[in-house]
C-alpha cells in the first residue's frame, strides 16, 4: 500500500488537495514496484489494466 508522502514527492499530485491524495492511499491497491532502468515495464498490444506513474 502506498503512503501519502510517496504521492507528496510525485509531482503530478502537486497541487491535490490533502483530502483527494487521502481518498486515493485509502481507496487504492497501489504499491511501489521499482523497475531496473531500461527494464520495460509493458509491451505494446498488452491489456491495460494497470496505471503506472
């Protein structure tokens, strides 16, 4: 589960209000996946059933 500090450092959730980052690391499933540089993390044609940021 991701923390709301995670989505402070984030700058797309910048300027999000405090309760909406609050709704989203209450309501979410998200976790932290470090990916190697380089490592692609989907191939095209692959089903999108997941929202990497």
């Amino acid at each position: 589960m991701i923390q709301k500090k995670l989505l402070d450092r984030i700058p797309f959730f910048k300027d999000f209000p405090e309760g909406y980052k609050e709704e989203i690391v209450e309501h979410s499933n998200a976790e932290l996946l470090r990916v190697p540089p380089n490592q692609p993390i989907l191939n095209e044609g692959d089903l999108g059933d997941t929202c990497y940021i």
